[in-house]
C-alpha cells in the first residue's frame, strides 16, 4: 500500500479513492499544478486534506467564505489533520497562537481568505512559513463568466509572480469550459493536469411542476419529506419571508436567509441549518456557496432560476453525501414576465445579452418533455442517453406520449429543406403556411407542405424546440443557425427509435401536476420521519433500521454540540447508514465503516459502540435518544 492509500483508510477512514481523488491527489504530491473541476460531493477538500498530511509544508487552502471557515477547519480537525484559518474574524490573541503554531510547524493545512492574500505582508509571512501547496477552493469565482464572480478573488493572480515554485491546484464545481480556461488563465496555471468528473449526480431527482399557490406547493412538498433537512430558494427577499413565513405557521422550523437581513441574523440562520437545529431554510441565491453540510436531503425552487447553472448548482446543494436526494422546481409564466423586467432595465449589453441567452436556456431546461437529467449534462457538454429513471419525465410522474409520427413528420421537413432553416421556417412549412420565404423557394410544392395542418404552427415550434432539446436536431454552427438532424433524428426518421415527449394538442404544456411523491414498493407509511428516511432507502430497509438511524442521528448531534461542530463533520448520513447495516460491536469492526478513521474511532467510537449494543439488547433507542 503507497503512503497516500495507507493515509487514506488510516485518517479518514475510507477504503477507496472517489474518481479522479487518486491522480489529482498523485499530481500534488508530484509538485504539478492542476485544474479540476468535479461536481459537489465529488470530495474536493479530501485532495488537499490528504496530501497535507504527507507534504514537508503547510497547504494553504484558499477559500472565499468567511463564515465557513471555522466549520472547514473542524471538518480536517475531526480526522486528525492539524488545521487552522486566518481571517478577519480572529483576534489579535488567535492570530498570534495560529502564527506561532504556523512557525513551529503544527498546522498542516491553513485556509485563509482572498482578502489575505492580497495583503503583501502576509505573503511574506507565508514564504518565512514554507507552503508546500495552495489550493484554491471555489476557483471559478475568479471567473467573470462563472455565476458567483469575487471581485476579491482576482489579487490571486499575484500568487504564481511571488511563489514560482509553489504548486497550484484549482478547485471548482462548475462545469463551463469557458470558466476553465478563464481560471488556468488567471492563475497562469503550467501545464496543469485537467480534470473534468463526471458531472451527472444520479442521486439527485428532478422535477418541475406547473406553479399555482406556490407557498401551499412548497409546504406539501415539505411535509412530504418527514423531519429531513432541505433549502427552498426563492428570487426575492420578500418571497423568502413570506414562504419561511408560510411554514413556520404551518410548524415546520423554518429561517430565512437573504442579503436584506442583518449579518448576524443570516449567520444565525445559517448556522441553525447546518447544525440541524432548524430544518429548512428559506434563501435568496445569496445562500450556498461553501455550504458543506453533506445531509441536505431535498432542494425546492419556487421561482424559475437565473440560469441552468445556476439550478445546477442550487440543486447540487443536496446529496453531496451521495444518498439520495430530492428537488422539485415550481413554474409559472409569470416567471419569465418578471425575468425580462429585469433583463430589459440592464444597462451593460454584454450582460443583457448574457441573462438573454441564460433565460433562453433555462425555459427550455423546464418547457422540455423528455429527461431533465439528459438536459442539464447536456448544457455542460457531457452526453446521456437519457432514461435516467431519476426524473419526472423519466419516471411517468410527468405524463408523455408518443409523438413519434408527428417527430417523423418535422424531420422530413428538415430534411427536404435542405437542413438548413430555423425551426419557425419548418413549421410554416409544416402547416402550410405560403409565406413569402416558402413561395420564393418552391418550398410550398414539397410534399411536406401543409402534411402538420392538423396542429397549430407553435405546436410545431414547440416539438421542434423539444426534439432539440433531446438531441433530435441539432444547429449546424453556432446559435441561430439552422437544424441538422443527428444519428438519434436519422434513428427516429427511419422508425428504428420513437420519440416521446409531453406536449399535448391542449395547451403549451400537457403535463399533469401529480402531488407527492411515488413512493416506492416495500415502504410502509409509518410517521414522518419514517417515510422521509424510508424514500431515501432501498426497500430493504426495515422499521428497526430506520429506529436505529434515528438513534443515531440523535447521538450524533449530542456529540456534535459538545464538541462545538456541525453534526455531518461528525459522521455523514453515509456513515451513519453503514453503521445501522453493519452494527459494529468492537473497534476494528468500527474501524471497517466508511468514514471512520482512527480519530474519529478514539473520539466517539465508545459512544456509538455502547449504543448500538444497547439497541441490539433492547429494541429501542436507550434512554430514548
Ligand atoms: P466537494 O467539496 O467536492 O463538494 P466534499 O469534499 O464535501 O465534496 O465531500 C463530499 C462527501 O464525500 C464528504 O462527506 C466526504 O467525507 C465524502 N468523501 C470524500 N472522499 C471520499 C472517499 N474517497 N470515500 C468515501 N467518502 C468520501
Ligand atoms: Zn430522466
């Protein structure tokens, strides 16, 4: 076993690399600088905790939320890696303990804000010190062309100028190329190694539902989901009070969370939610970035998002633990109505044209009938041959029907056109329209013309949109080109594939909105919290395993708040489900669980071991919980 293995199950207990973890932590180790971009919960933090404990000098982590600092800090601390941060928040005593542990070589891993770094003194301080890495965490706020661009974020170009030998490695979870090439650009990145995961969470669900008394939609969803934990987000503050507002009348422990609110009340707030002590929180975009809690358990959006990367990211927000997850996106047309009040008052073309084309996309990531998964990897250049089996579309939930015949019609069109027209061109096409453009191309003698007059024109316009959408069509070059059809089209086209979809003759959109959830075979309706853990669950799981876990999780957050940390960095709801499944019952079969290292089997492994022995013996949580 190599030493980065062996410090793998050895610290944090893990008995395998997550993908890309191996090379990217062997590329540190090997002094080359490297860019990666990998979903959230892919384990970024691992590839710089790790090589912090075999590395001769400090890493320096760079991270751009405050606020999140200390729980990054006792997050490395709870396996045993001696970490420390500086920022603003210290005072002049914490400040000289962490230096002084810095000097004598105590702290392996140290995160520090943007704004430090740009101080000069404090780099000088850092070349006495001896930095063997910096990682740069959440690398696309660099980034103009990422979503959450930091103004501060761009004295880190100085750190290549004033530390030509130290290793650079780039973190993010955003997954434009555009944002990549922006970041090893700025951080003058040498020849770094690449990385790009795999972007598709097959944890998560998703779903979009037509909007209609959204606070009443978003409370249903709520209650569906036992006492689990999860983020509304809204799009404005006073939409935030008024659904936080919503559930807490209705009994749910909710707290809102938005720019307009006093720091410390949104640090509060913040904190209750990670530290599971309220169950929702009810946000603005302004919350998430740097939330590392891995038990989010469902996400909802009650306004449609700004952007599809935008709903990537807020929706990724859950399930970073890899268990399952749930999101729901609610969607009226008043959406866009007020998104375009906003995009018409932007004064800076470029970014009028940037929200223009970010509203584009996202319509057609929620108008779309075929599978949301297929959709979102699709907009990051990352192919899915749809089927997901974990969306609304996929599932049924979202009802489609066959529209093979009608596709069949459209792509005949396309192709007796020469593939080289717009999709309102082929529909006037379709329905027989003598437009000017089809008289003066003869396109009305085609034995197309007219073949779709059973259908209004933008039933036309729609499919063709959907049939792109699922890869059908695709343009020729760039954005307002024509339609080409693509293998999938040509395998539709010949009757070797069908084409399913959810538009309906009816309206703009056929889909019938089911409440709650498809619950799944083996699931028995007990109390809340029952089925909440129940829908996350494999069938097999029974009433006195999810009684266990509930024990659990209530251990859990005793020990949590003795040691003053967020419950997740104690153990994952991972962790947790091993230990139910496995019921360890002395150190070594403690040891063999997923997640648990040796510091976290000294630190608590009494308490769990007494208390999985006391449910075995009793039946029930001892003192109950
Ligand atoms: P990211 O920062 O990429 O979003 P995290 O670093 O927060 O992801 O990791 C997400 C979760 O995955 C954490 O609970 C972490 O402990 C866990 N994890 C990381 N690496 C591994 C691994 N090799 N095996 C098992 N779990 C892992
Ligand atoms: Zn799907």
């Amino acid at each position: 076993m190599n030493n980065a293995k062996h410090v793998l199950s050895r610290v944090f207990g893990f008995s395998s690399y997550r993908p890309y973890q191996e090379e990217i932590i062997a590329a540190i180790l090997d002094g080359r600088d490297l860019f990666a971009a990998l979903p959230t919960g892919g384990g970024k933090s691992l590839c710089y905790q790790l090589p912090a404990m075999i590395l001769p000098k400090v890493v320096v982590v760079v991270s751009p939320l405050i606020a999140l600092m200390e729980d990054q800090v006792a997050g490395a601390r709870q396996y045993g890696v001696p970490a420390a941060y500086l920022n603003s928040t210290l005072d002049e005593v914490g400040l000289r303990r962490t230096y002084r542990a810095l000097f004598a070589g105590d702290i392996r891993l140290l995160y520090v804000s943007p704004e430090r770094i740009a101080i000069p003194e404090f780099r000088e301080r850092l070349s006495e010190i001896g930095v063997a890495l910096f990682a740069v965490d959440e690398a696309h706020c660099i980034s103009e062309w990422g979503h959450e661009f930091r103004p501060e974020y761009r004295t880190l170009t100085v750190l290549r100028h004033d530390f030509p030998d130290v290793p650079i490695a780039a973190f993010t979870a955003t997954a434009t190329q555009a944002v990549q090439d922006d970041v090893v650009n700025q951080l003058s990145l040498h020849q770094p190694l690449l990385v790009r995961g795999n972007f598709d969470r097959a944890e998560i669900f998703y779903r979009v539902r037509t909007k209609s008394r959204v606070n009443e939609q978003i409370l249903q969803f709520v209650r569906d989901h036992g006492d689990e934990p999860g983020i509304v987000y809204r799009a404005t503050r006073k939409a935030t009070e008024e659904t936080a507002g919503h559930l807490m009348e209705a009994g749910i422990a909710a707290r809102p969370y938005h720019a307009g609110l006093p720091d410390t009340v949104r640090n509060v707030n913040q904190r209750a939610f990670v530290r599971d002590e309220t169950r929702a929180i009810v946000a603005t975009i302004a919350f998430g970035m740097g939330i590392d809690k891995s038990n989010v358990r469902w996400v909802v959006h009650g306004d449609l998002p700004r952007s599809v990367e935008a709903f990537y990211q807020e929706t990724g927000r859950a399930g970073r633990d890899g268990e399952d997850a749930d999101t729901s996106l609610f969607f009226g047309p008043g959406d866009v109505a007020k998104i375009r009040y906003h995009i018409d008052r932007m004064e800076v073309a470029k970014e009028r044209e940037r929200a223009e084309r970010n509203l584009r996309d996202v319509l057609r990531f929620v108008d779309a009938g075929v599978c949301r998964r297929t959709l979102l990897l699709r907009h990051f250049g990352q192919e899915h041959d749809g089927n997901c089996g974990r969306c609304d579309v996929c599932t049924g939930e979202t009802t489609t029907e066959d529209c093979s015949m009608a596709a069949q019609k459209l792509l005949s069109a396309v192709k007796r056109t020469g593939e080289w027209f717009g999709r309102h061109y082929i529909a006037d096409v379709l329905v027989g329209e003598e437009t000017e453009q089809v008289l003066t191309r003869g396109h009305h003698r085609l034995p197309t013309f007219g073949v779709g007059n059973d259908r209004q024109r933008e039933w036309w316009v729609r499919l063709a949109a959907d049939m792109e959408a699922a890869g059908l069509l695709a343009r020729r070059d760039g954005e307002r080109s024509g339609l080409t059809i693509t293998e999938r089209g040509a395998a539709v086209l010949f009757g070797r594939e069908s084409f399913r979809t959810s538009i309906t003759p009816g309206g703009p959109s056929g889909r019938t909105a089911r409440t709650g959830r498809t619950t799944r075979a083996g699931v028995k309706d007990g109390s809340d919290a029952a089925a909440s853990a129940h829908s996350a669950q494999p069938a097999l799981w029974r009433d006195d395993q999810e009684a266990l876990f509930q024990c659990l999780r209530a251990l859990r957050k005793a020990l949590a708040r003795s040691a003053g940390v967020p419950p997740y960095v104690v153990f994952s709801d991972k962790t947790l489900k091993a230990i139910v499944r496995n019921r360890p019952e002395n150190r070594a079969a403690l040891l063999r669980i997923n997640g648990i290292g040796e510091h976290k089997a000294e630190r608590y492994g009494t308490d769990v071991l007494r208390l999985v022995r006391e449910f075995l013996a009793s039946g029930e949580c001892p003192g109950d919980g």
